[in-house]
C-alpha cells in the first residue's frame, strides 16, 4: 500500500507540491499523470527519499518512511524500493549480469545467492541469454529491460518508474508497456508509475492521479477519468475532446440543457474551472467517437475534412465560426461540403459550467 498525506514541497520560494493526499491499494499501479511542471516527478522523488517534503506524511506498506509532524525520514536504502528511470544508468564497464547483480553486491549478499537471483531477474525480463553480454552492446529496448531487471532483482515491496519508456520509439513503447504490465501482475508488485503519455496511463494504471501546479485535480480508475471526467482539464488531457461553448436553458442538479451552433445538447453536469483573470463559460464536452451518424439526428454540421486513418476517420465539422470532431468507421467517408446529422448520448456529454462566484473548482474525486 501507497499512502501519502498532506504531502508539500518547496524549492525556494516555489510551491511545487500543493497538499497533495493519495492511496494506493498494494500489488497495483498508481500512475502520476500530467503536463511538465506539474510535480509528478518531485512527488515520485519525495516517496523514494531522493527529496525531503517540507510537510505531510508517507507510508509504504506498515512502514512510515516520512512524517513531518513525528520527524521521521527513513533514507532512500531503507525503504526496500526499486528504481527504474529515464536514464537507464547502465554502466558500460559491466555485463548485463554485472549490472543487474550490483545491488546485492553492495549489500555483500552471497555469491551463490546473487547468481541464483541475478538469473532469475534476467528471466523475467527476457534477457537471460544476454547474460554475459557487454552492456554498450545492447538496444535501447534491451538496456530498458536491464534497468527494470536491476530495480526488480533486490525484491522490492515498491518500483518506482519516472518516465521509463520515453526514450523509446513507438513500437517498443507499446511493447515494453505490455511486458511491464504482465511483470507487475506476475509478481504481484505494487508500482508508482510517472509519465506525461496519457496512452501509457490509461494502458497500465489500475488508478491514476492527474495533477497540475502541484495539486492532484482528479484521482480515478482510467475508464472512470476518460469517460466520465468531473474537471475540464481531465476531460481536455486524456484524449481527443470535443468542446463548444453555448447558452445554458436548462439545468437541474447533475443534469443540463446547452444550445451550440451544432444545435441543442443534453448532459451531466461536470465541475467548471477558472484561472484568475479568466471569465467563465459555459461549455459542452463530448469525445470524437461518442457521436453516431442519424439522418434524423439533432446536430448538424457542414464537413470542411476528412482524413483516412486506417481504422477510422477523422471528420471535421463546422458551422460559422464553429468546430468540432468526429472519428467514424472508414466506410463512412462523407464529402467534403456534405452536410451531416449526428448524435451524441446525453449519458456521453457532459456540460462545465462556470464555477460559483468565480473560484476555480479545487475538489477532486
């Protein structure tokens, strides 16, 4: 289990941790989800010891590692943690065995020991006929599979990755994204996972904590957090989004009535949000693939594109000075200038509206 209470952190006059409070449940994923500068890294940092909050509590498992109030701080060896980073830190003067092996070595395990957990580690990751193999002579992917191996081989209660794929090309991202999630579920390890890759988010968290400036604007399952999203700014980072601002006619208690230039809409009501300085609007959300062509549907649009992407296409509608998107089946390729009906579900739109007296919206779920 990952508990972490009331965490904050300055550097310097910097407020980069902001009251942050998360749970995680153990033998899970936990993915610190958002833009640069957010603090996902420095709240990854402040769990493994590397930083040292200027307030709050963190608990790994039965053991309080940090605690403000009870002046506790347990340093980074004593926290029984695995590290994989965006640097892999492979040492080009060892083997693969060699780097995997220096943990236990600096431990003084025994050798029998070492060779038997070494090989084993090596196993699990694919990587044990590579064994004695120089490490400067390995892929990108490779060198990505000893780090994970070298975090793994002590048997840590927790692995924390920090944007651990970022340095990959496409197609080993997503297949390195596959093995680390049959790796966790193998070993039953609980995993704090940093990365601003919504796709890597959603692929492998069982929760994740979206944050921004420093505060988590919304904690959730994945499918929870895409489809059904409280902020704006959740519904606008994960994914493709659709939104058009309008008139409200009607609202009562989580449901809303909007009038856009595509025609009326129906939605639950999400939570508004507003920087200082900024007015607030009225706004109708809903994701691409969420719309279903009906002649007889109550929106309509004029297509100005559409563009074949394989499994789908990209359509774009306009009216006036009006956008939006829609992804639909490639045997569906309307024409440029056509004119469309659609229709989206009231249980698939959600409609922000401004939040009360101008305060931004702070809550989360």
């Amino acid at each position: 289990m990952i508990q972490i209470s009331h965490v904050t952190k300055k550097f310097g006059s910097e407020t980069v941790l902001r009251d942050v409070s998360l749970q995680a449940e153990p033998n899970s994923i936990l993915t610190l989800l958002g833009p640069s500068g957010s603090g996902k890294s420095t709240l990854l940092r402040c769990v493994a010891g590397l930083e040292t909050p200027d307030g709050g509590e963190i608990v790994l498992g039965d053991t309080t590692v940090f605690s403000a109030a009870r002046r506790i701080e347990l340093p980074p060896n004593k926290r029984r943690l695995g590290m994989v980073f965006q640097s892999y830190a492979i040492w080009p003067h060892l083997s693969v065995a060699g780097n995997v092996a220096y943990p236990l070595e600096s431990q003084h395990r025994p050798r029998a020991e070492i060779e038997q957990r070494v090989s084993r580690a090596l196993r699990q990751v694919g990587l044990e006929a590579l064994a004695k193999r120089d490490a400067p002579n390995l892929s990108g992917g490779q060198q990505q599979r000893v780090a994970l191996a070298r975090a793994i081989v002590a048997e840590p209660d927790l692995l924390l990755l920090d944007e651990p794929l970022s340095n990959l090309d496409a197609r080993l991202r997503a297949q390195m994204r596959a093995e680390l999630g049959s790796l966790q579920k193998s070993l039953g390890l609980s995993m704090l996972y940093v990365t601003h890759d919504q796709e890597e988010a959603l692929a492998l968290a069982h929760r994740i904590a979206l944050m921004r400036d420093g505060v988590v604007v919304e904690f959730g399952a994945p499918a929870e957090l895409y489809e059904r999203p409280l902020h704006r700014f959740t519904a606008e980072f994960l994914g493709l989004a659709n939104f058009l601002t309008g008139e409200l006619v009607g609202h009562h208690n989580d449901a809303a009535v909007i009038d856009t230039a595509f025609g009326r809409f129906t939605g639950r009501v999400g939570l508004g949000e507003q920087r200082l300085g900024e007015s607030g609007a009225t706004e109708l959300f809903f994701r691409p693939h969420h719309a279903t062509i009906d002649p007889d549907g109550p929106h309509i649009g004029v297509v100005s594109e559409c563009v074949f992407l394989g499994e789908m296409c990209d359509v774009t509608l306009r009216q006036g000075e009006h956008s939006l998107r829609l992804r639909l089946h490639p045997s569906f390729a309307p024409e440029p200038g056509s004119t469309l009906r659609f229709r989206v579900s009231a249980d698939q739109t959600i409609i922000f509206l401004p939040p009360r007296s101008g305060a931004a919206a702070a809550e989360t779920r």
